[in-house]
C-alpha cells in the first residue's frame, strides 16, 4: 500500500469489524502516543479477536483492505 492509497480511505471506514473499531480511533490512539500495534491494540482493542487486521502477515486470504501495521506506518 502506498500512503497515496492509505490517504483514500475516509476516518470512518471500519478497520477492525470484529470489534467496529475505525480508522479515526486508531489514528487518535496514534496521535496519543500508542507506537506499536500491541500498543494500538490495548487502546482500542482493534485486532485483538480473529487478529486479522494487525498485518497482512496475519491477514492469510488478504481479507482486509487496510491493517494496523500501514495504519502506523502512514500516520507518523
């Protein structure tokens, strides 16, 4: 993923369906100081169940458009 592709979805696209966490929650977690997907993880528990929204390494059958790992990438 580019940051091009990366700045296209809107802050309310659903990141983590499994808890309904979205881009914009896990963006403020960024901006408040969570700096690594654990990190990210506690504060707003997005990738924390089926898990496979933390990175396309966990991500198998690329069901996600977006993970928790180009999320911190491009947020910094």
């Amino acid at each position: 993923m580019t940051k091009e592709e990366f700045d296209k979805f809107d802050d309310d696209y659903e990141v983590c369906n499994c808890m309904g966490v979205t881009l914009k929650e896990i963006k403020d977690a960024i901006k408040n100081g969570c700096d690594t997907i654990d990190a990210i993880m506690d504060e707003t528990d997005a990738g924390t169940a089926c898990q496979r929204c933390q990175s396309l390494d966990e991500d198998d059958e690329e069901e996600k458009d977006i993970h928790l790992s180009e999320i911190l990438k491009f947020s910094k």
